[in-house]
C-alpha cells in the first residue's frame, strides 16, 4: 500500500485532480485524518458543498473533528448548498476572526440563519470585520423569516457585496451603505413583493453618503420605485448601473433628471423594466411613441448614445411592455410579455447593429424573430435553450453556432427524428438534455445520438399535462438507447420499484439518480426506500426528499 505522506503537498494536490470528486468525498474520512492536519496552514482556497453530489459533506468533514478557524492561511472560502451545522454556527460566530487572509467569502443556496436576531447580528459583524474581507456573495435561505440581517459594525475593507434579500427598505439600504463605506460594486436580488415597498416613500432627507466610493449597482428585481430613486441619490460616483425592474415606470425625462443631478459620473446605462400601460389607453401604439419619445432628445441620442428598445404584443389587451436598453446586456431576451405577435420598436438608427453576446438563454419563439429588431440578431454564445417542436429554421441563423451550447429543453415532441438528430450533430458541448412534453406514445430519449449528454430529464408531460410515468420495459429500452448508456445523471417518475432497481444496476454509468414514485400506502407494499438500500450496492446513498421524491447516489 502506498504510503500518500512521503509525497509533496503540490503532488498530491496534483493527484487529486485525477480523482473523481464523489469518490474522493467516499474517503473523506481517510483524507480529512490523515492528509488535511498535515497541511492545514498551507491551504489558501476550500469549497464545501451539501449539493447532490455530495451529500452530507459538511457535517462529514466537521465530524472528523476539523474546524475551520484551523485553516489560518485561507484566502477563498465557498459554501454551497450548506444548511445550519453546530460548527458552522460556532464559526461563524466566533472562529471566523482567525481568518486574518479571508478575502474571498461565498455563501450559496445556504441555509444558516436561525430565528436568534441577536446570534445573527454577531454572525455579520464578525464578517464585517475581517481586515482583509474585498468579496463577499450571500445566498442565504432563512430558517426564520429574515434572510439577511444588517451588520452594526463598519467593514474597513469590503468592497464587492452581493446579497439576495426578499425585500429592502430604503432606511436598511441607506444602514448598510454606512457600515460598508468602501464598497464599489452593489448587487441585489428582490424576491418578493411586500406592502413595504408602497410605503417607503421617497425620501431625500436620507443621511448624506455623498463620498461613497460605488462605482457599480446591480439591482434584479426591483419592485419600487421609491427604493431606487432613494438608494441612487446616495451614489455620485456611480458609473455603471444595471436595473431589471417590475411594474413601475420612470420616464425618459426623469432618468434625465435623475442622472444630470445625481448621477454625474454615470457612464453606462442598463435597463430592463416591465410595467402596464394605463388601462385607459386605447391606441397603444401612440402611447409607446410618446414613451420612446422621451429617450430620443440630445442627453440620450448624442451625449450618451443610450438607446432604448420598446416590445409588446398585437393585440395588447394586457397592456403589458417591456423597455430595455441597448446594446442589450442581460442574459434573457425580453419575453416577460404574453406570447402573441410580437412587435418591437426603438430609439436605435437602423444602421446601428448592436451585439448580443451577453444573451445566453433563449426560449425561441419565431415570432419574435419575425418582423422585429430581433429579426437580425446573432447570439454567439447561446448556453441555454428552449424549443418547441416542429422548429423553424430560422432558429439556425439567430444562433451562429451551438458550441457553446450547454443545456437544451424540447417541448411539443412529436416524431420530428431527423430535425432532431441533425440539430444534435451541431452541439458538440451538449451537457443537459430536458423533454418538456411529448405527444406520442413512445418514450424519450427515442434513438437520439449525443455524445456529449450527461444529464437526461425525462419528467414531462403529455397532451392532457399529466406526467409521463416509465414501466420496467421502457426503463429497460432508456438503459438500451445511445443517451441512457451514456447517462450520468436522470430525472424520472417510475410506475414501481423494479423500474428503480432496473435503472441501478442497468445503467453503468449513472451517478445519481432522481426519482418519483407514487407509493400507494393501501398496496401493503414494503416502504421504496428500503428495498433500493436492500438491494443496490453497499456504497449507494439513498434519501427521501419529500414522500414522493428520492435521490439516489451510486
């Protein structure tokens, strides 16, 4: 047996590389005793992660009596998908501060929070005083109903704030701009609509941060007006500023006004905002003529060369709009209004062609590429998509190319084989595959050939929206067919336990498996969960999410 200790710390990092993450967290336990204590104070960068993949791995890796305030040289701490942990907590609350380097602190999809104000408190102020803290993202579910509590120290080095909160009001904005003085990038995450942000008024009466460094504000989001108008008179030095917005409007001419008095040094411009028109209004068309016209003086045309797009629907009975900027610059484009035929229109020359290189999700829709400002884009660097069958062509010309093509939906399947192999010889990189819905009575993945398809979601639905539910036999032709052999990870609802254990041990190269099963309590049968850790392999991991969903890891 080899003995690891005699090898340099590089080497055996450099080892470690050529290890299957989920069998390495198999032998954490060998790793954590014997090979992390002998260089604790030579690593700079740790993730942790409770995600599918592995699972449990926290509470592992502090069950074998490993703290974190031991890694005294670390530098980037991530956490994803972590939830409350005992030495998490104590961490957090005391030990953090022996991470004298910390600069990079990431918290995502975690749940840490307790309903304790006071412990939570002190959790944020021993982050906010780290001396060397520059980057720190909060991701943070609650357990209670706070998700994000204020700090009452003030940070002496933060600079990058991320923060994903359900709701703001000016005076806790205006409240952490104080205790952050040096941050230059703010980005935040609205997630619900609450009766808080009606009531915020605007307020210019808001303690004065006129020498606030921030340079960047990212807001996603935002449901109130007044919250945005308060938080940007705080920002002078503001160059950048993104917004996607819901259901209030701010003209032309008061973004002028705005960002002539308060925003001085502004530089770009991002917007995104969707609103509805006065349901008074019949002629739609003049209204949005009188909407652009707004954006069409000298300030906006010449000065900034900021142009702005306008797309609705024909008819509109909603009234629903969407503005935006351009060039555009967000990772969708515009569909937030109700399918229909789409029409576009801009402040833009057309002999100005923008790029569209920061789109990379796209739900296609053919209307919206005909006959609109839509019509004569490409995307280069498409990610993410979503078609409904049959798909025309003009799909082909909007996306220049597939190769950067990670994750592909399929709605509306209905013997289309040949158009569908011929788009998968053009995604060389293809990770995910998702069937929406299909309406026939064969089952995906059909005899599809992609080599790169590791990830298969087969929980769609037929014509009448009921979700499709796979037999042992056609479990058995998925574990036949070109994608199920290749498979590594599956989503799937099943009609009965031998369809799960034929999807183990017949599908060689699966990791995890996701599963829906309807466990009929009448039927006497013995409990799913029990039979698959009877019968699956000693290392398989088996856990309930919820009384319909298990997981389970190979």
């Amino acid at each position: 047996m080899i003995n690891l200790e005699v090898f340099e710390n590089e080497l055996l990092l450099y080892l470690f590389e050529f290890i299957n993450p989920l069998d390495l967290f198999r032998e954490l336990k060998i790793v954590c005793q014997n090979y992390i204590p002998l260089i604790y104070d030579k690593i700079i960068y740790l993730h942790l992660s409770d995600d599918d993949g592995t699972p449990g791995q926290a509470a592992d890796f502090f069950n074998y009596n490993i703290n974190l305030d031991q890694f005294t040289s670390l530098k980037v701490l991530t956490l994803f998908r972590i939830e409350l942990h005992q030495k998490i907590d104590e961490f957090f609350s005391f030990g953090i501060q022996q991470l004298q380097h910390l600069i990079h602190l990431k918290f995502v999809d975690c749940c840490l929070n307790s309903d304790d104000v006071k412990k939570a408190t002190q959790m944020m102020n021993q982050i906010w005083s780290l001396p060397k803290l520059i980057y720190c993202y909060w991701d943070v579910k609650p357990n209670g109903d706070v998700y994000f509590v204020l700090p009452t120290v003030i940070s002496s080095s933060l600079q990058h704030l991320y923060i994903r909160n359900p709701e703001w009001t000016s005076k806790q904005l205006t409240h952490l701009m104080m205790k952050t003085p040096y941050l230059q990038y703010f980005s935040t995450t609205f997630i619900d609509f609450t009766s808080n942000f009606d009531n915020d008024n605007e307020n210019k009466t808001l303690p004065s941060l006129g020498n606030l460094p921030m340079k960047k504000l990212k807001l996603n989001n935002v449901w109130s007006r007044n919250i945005l108008v308060n938080l940007l008179y705080m920002m002078p030095n503001l160059y950048y500023l993104n917004i996607r917005a819901w259901t209030f409007y701010i003209n032309g001419h008061e973004w002028k006004e705005i960002i002539v008095k308060y925003l001085p040094n502004l530089k770009i411009f991002r917007l995104n905002i969707l609103f509805n028109l006065n349901n008074n209004i019949t002629n739609v068309k003049k209204q949005i003529n009188k909407l652009l016209d707004a954006y069409r003086s000298p300030f906006w045309i010449e000065e900034h060369q900021w142009f702005i797009g306008c797309l609705w629907t024909e008819p509109n009975d909603d009234k629903l709009i969407c503005l935006y900027s351009l060039p555009f610059s967000f990772e969708q484009v515009p569909q937030n209004v109700l399918q229909g035929n789409y029409r576009t229109k801009s402040t833009c020359p057309s002999r100005i062609n923008f790029s569209y290189d920061h789109v990379h999700c796209l739900w296609y829709n053919s209307s919206l590429f005909t006959n609109t400002e839509f019509s004569r884009v490409q995307f280069n660097y498409m990610k993410d998509l979503e078609l409904e069958l049959p798909f025309d062509y003009k799909v082909l010309s909007i996306i220049s190319n597939f190769n950067h093509l990670l994750s592909l939906t399929l709605s509306h399947l209905n013997h289309y084989p040949l158009q569908l192999q011929s788009l998968f010889d053009k995604m060389p990189r293809l990770l995910s595959l998702k069937f929406r819905s299909w309406f026939i009575e064969e089952m995906p993945p059909f005899d599809i050939k992609c080599p790169s398809v590791r990830y298969l979601d087969l929980q769609g639905v037929n014509k009448f929206r009921r979700t499709h539910c796979f037999n042992i036999q056609q479990c058995e032709m998925l574990n036949k067919s070109p994608l199920g052999m290749q498979c590594e990870e599956l989503r799937i609802e099943v009609t009965d336990i031998q369809s799960i254990l034929e999807l183990v041990y017949m599908m060689k190269n699966l990791r995890t498996l996701y599963i829906t099963y309807f466990h009929d309590s009448r039927s006497h049968q013995p409990d799913a969960v029990n039979v698959i850790q009877h019968h699956a392999p000693p290392t398989t991991i088996v856990t309930r999410k919820t009384y319909r969903f298990i997981t389970i890891r190979l």
